[in-house]
C-alpha cells in the first residue's frame, strides 16, 4: 500500500488494487516509500529531520532554476494553445474512484484517497490523466455547452506505478481535446499540429511523429485470422516489438492466441513492423475496406497538417503502435525525438469515440486529444542539455538603488515598468549596489537598472555572453522616462529575455 502523508490537511493518498468502492480501516504496513504509516488515531513515523525533507521516490522536487523553467514551458504552452482555439476548464482534483475504474487497466496504479485520522479509504481517487476528468465533466455539463468543444489543461495526473527513469508517480501533462457529436480529420489534424507547435515553441528539436489507426491495426490480425476476442491482446503484445526482443513478442503471441503458430507470429510482426512515409505504404488486394479507409483518413491528416505549415516529412506510418486500445478508437500517433528515441515518447493521443459515454450512456460524443508529457520531456532536455537553467525567477529587470534617499525615485520606476508588462524585481533589503549585482547575477536576471540619484539611472545588462564572464554593457540616463522608456524598446523588440546560456550553446546540443 502507497501512502503519502499530508499532515496539514490530514490525509492519505493511498496507491492500490482498488475494490468498488468501500470504507474500510488501512492496516499498518511498508509502503513501496519504505515508510511504515499506521492506521492507528494519532500515531504518525517517527522522521529524522533528513527523512522529512528528503523527495519521496517518482516526484520531482525541483530547484529555483528548474521550477522557473518548467513555470515559463507552462505560460508558452498556454499561449501556443489559445492560439489554436483551445479553452482551458478547471476539473475536480479528485474524482470517485469507481468512474476512475471505468475505462480499465490501470486499477493497480490509481492513487485512493484515505483518512489520515482513522485509516478509512474514501470514495475518491486521483486521476491518473488529464482525459478521463475532462469526459466525466463534459458528461455532467454537456447541456451547458456549445459543440464542437475544444479545451486544454495542463495539470498533475498520477500513478502508482514503480518509479524509474522517465516514469514518476506525479506529473505534468499538457492536454488538448476536441469533443464534439461529430468530429473529422481536421480536428485530429489540428490537435496534432498543435502539439507539434508546443513543442517548437518549447525549443525541443524536431520531432518524428509515428501514426497509426486502429483499424488498420486489427485488418492485420484478420488477416492471419486471429478472433476478434484475441485482437486486443495481441496488439498490446505487438506494441511492445523492438528491434532487440522479436523472440520474446513473439512467445507471449503464441501463448496468448493459439490460433497462431510461431511462423506466423513472425510473419505477422515483420508486416506490421513498417516504419516509413504513408506514401510508401501499399496494402493487399484483399485488404479490408475499413483498414484502406483507415489509411486514407491518415493520408487525410497528412495533407491538413502541411496546409498548416507542418514539414510533413516527420510522419511516419508505423502499423505497430497499438498503445491505448483500452479506449482509443481511431487514428493515434507517438511523438519521439530523432537519436534519443530511449526517452520514450514526448507527446501522444489520439481518438476516442467512446469514452464520454461510458459515463453517460445516453451521451454520444466522439473526441481527439494529445498530451505533452511535460515532466518526462523537461528531464530529457535537462539531460540533453537543451534547457536554459540560469534564471531562477521571471523576472526581467531588477531595480536597485544606492541609498535610501533614492528608494521612492526606485519605486517610481518599478510602477512604471511594471505598468507597462515588464516583469520588474525591486531591491527589498538595505540598498548597496554591490550586493544588489550580486542577487542579480545569482538569480539570472538580464538587466538591472540602478537608481544612482535624481539625475543617474544606470542600466547594467548582466547576461554573460559566450565569449565574456562579466557584464559589458552599461547605459546612463538622466531621467526615469528615459530609462523607462528604453526599456520598453527593448520590451518590444523581444529583447529582454536574454539569459546567460546564449540560444547558439543550446542550438549546438540540438544538432549534436
């Protein structure tokens, strides 16, 4: 049993093979936290000062540095996502656990909500993704709405899983979903262009989006004539195929469907194991005609995402991605970075025709949607170098000031920087200039502008550049409205994001 203890709030998060839902008292035991947490009123672990503010294993904790990081991938997320049309709504935090339990395969890895005071579970369970609330919502606000919908979300979703690398126990997904009674290639189309522009913007280098349809999938097990009964089985087992583990595929084939033997497992695997443009792909006369138009849909996709912009070179056909079938019902694709393919992959979705209804059986809406795996992907830039972690704070320009008969001309300019959208950091402590560099150079912040007197406001820009260790550049000016007003130049011309690491360091890592 997983718990996570959060004494303020007097509550257990409990990870487990959850039962229909039922209050029943949490014996004491080790949870995979290597903690003891006893069910007994007012006993709690006996922490050492260490065991208290140390991360608790499958969460992150990051620094000043990364936490600004992932802060700024959250706003430019937003704003690539409202640029599509996409409308962000606010779900419960917990859901019950029973809907949770709906759309199956994931019971070992729900998070249960238990009473901290007495050990009872409740009704309630964590969402283990960003989806699943947005249909059980849509199943109880439907009426409320106008069709087609289209939303984003970039929240916490969490498992209970074991934590290794690139797979933790709370993480941040960027979602975006379109649900309407009836939805085309366009909008499956429009998601993953818009997953695709997230993930420029976020300066990941360019990605290879593989692309799949369930239909096609199963006309390959028709074809060897695996039942219908056997379908899903097997395509979680050919999801699984890699270059290095074909035997093992194809034993846990034989084993799951005996209506195959293991030349034909073989020969399965080796037609479904394309990877390549769609226009390379060409099916068999006697192909069915629900997998032909499966592949004319994604050629569909295809045509739209290049009208959109989109260097359509990085789709790849790829018949064995399976991934999902639990409730995806058409198209669905994987994101990957070429050359770091063992990251797993950055961003996928696809369509689902289904799931609203399973919480509202009356209710018939098809949807599409895809997710940026925000945590995972920030450590793999992080390990590749590709991330910017010289600034801990957001903030572009700090004002300072060299005595205190200085401080309101301070906060004069700070109001009026601030009036017009610059982030603007003021000095809160004793003035003296040399410190005040100091907090700006540790923080990372790009320009300081110091209050020297009435007639001296100095601009530092404090960013180090390739080539140098120390600040170069300096401007004076005689009046606020002049230093203001520079920087507002600066403001408008994209210039004030400026950080240590310089766009050509992280350039070079991309093509390495």
């Amino acid at each position: 049993m997983l718990r996570l203890v959060q004494p303020c709030r007097r509550i257990l998060m409990t990870a487990v093979n959850l039962p229909r839902p039922e209050v029943r008292p949490a014996p004491q035991e080790e949870s995979e936290f290597g903690e003891i947490v006893s069910s007994q009123r007012g006993e709690r672990p006996d922490y050492s000062i260490n065991n208290r503010l140390g991360t608790p294993s499958g969460f992150t904790n990051y620094t000043p540095q990364e936490a600004t990081c992932v802060i700024d991938w959250k706003a430019k997320l937003l704003e690539v996502f409202k640029t599509y049309g996409y409308t962000g709504i606010d779900t419960s935090p917990v859901e019950y656990a029973e809907n949770l339990q709906l759309t199956g395969g994931l019971d070992k890895q729900i998070f249960g909500v238990s009473r901290l005071q007495d050990g009872t579970l409740t009704k309630f369970g964590l969402p283990f993704d960003r989806t699943v609330p947005m249909a059980i919502y849509l199943a109880k606000h439907h009426l409320q709405m106008t069709f087609p919908y289209s939303r984003y979300d970039i929240d916490w979703s969490w498992r209970g899983e074991t934590a290794k690398a690139g797979r933790y126990r709370a993480f941040i997904q960027a979602d975006v979903d379109t649900v309407a009674p009836e939805i085309s290639a366009l909008a499956d189309a429009q998601c993953i262009v818009t997953l695709i522009m997230g993930l420029e913007r976020l300066g990941v280098p360019k990605c290879n989006v593989f692309l799949n349809h369930v239909d096609v999938a199963k006309s390959f097990l028709n074809d060897v004539g695996i039942p219908s009964d056997k379908q899903n089985d097997a395509l979680r087992a050919i999801d699984k195929l890699k270059p290095d583990n074909e035997d093992d595929v194809v034993a846990e084939l034989v084993a799951n469907v005996p209506e195959i033997n293991e030349d034909t497992a073989r020969d399965l695997l080796k037609s479904m194991s394309y990877r390549g443009p769609l226009s390379g792909f060409k099916f068999s006369k006697e192909t069915s005609v629900e997998a032909k138009a499966g592949l004319a849909h994604l050629r569909e996709i295809e045509k739209i995402a290049q009208g959109m912009g989109i260097d359509t070179s990085i789709f790849q056909f790829a018949p064995n991605l399976t991934r999902g079938l639990n409730y995806y019902t058409g198209v669905l694709f994987e994101t990957f970075m070429p050359g770091r393919e063992q990251y797993g992959s950055i961003a996928s979705g696809g369509r689902y025709d289904k799931l609203v209804e399973m919480f509202n059986p009356n209710l018939h809406l098809k949807g599409v949607g895809g997710s940026i795996g925000l945590t995972r992907l920030f450590d793999v830039m992080k390990a590749e170098n590709l991330v910017d972690l010289t600034k801990q704070t957001t903030a572009q320009v700090f004002v300072g000031y060299r005595t205190k008969d200085e401080l309101q001309a301070a906060i004069q300019v700070a109001a009026a920087l601030r009036e017009r959208g610059v982030y603007t950091e003021l000095h809160l402590n004793v003035p003296k200039v040399k410190k005040e560099l100091k907090i700006v150079d540790g923080k990372g912040i790009p320009f300081a502008l110091l209050v020297m007197n009435q007639d001296e406001i100095v601009l530092k820009e404090t960013f180090k550049k390739k080539t140098t260790e120390k600040q170069t550049d300096q401007l004076t000016f005689t009046s606020i409205e002049d230093a203001v007003a520079h920087i507002e130049r600066l403001k408008n011309e994209g210039l004030l994001d400026r950080s240590q690491k310089s766009q050509t360091e992280i350039e070079e890592c991309k093509e390495q």
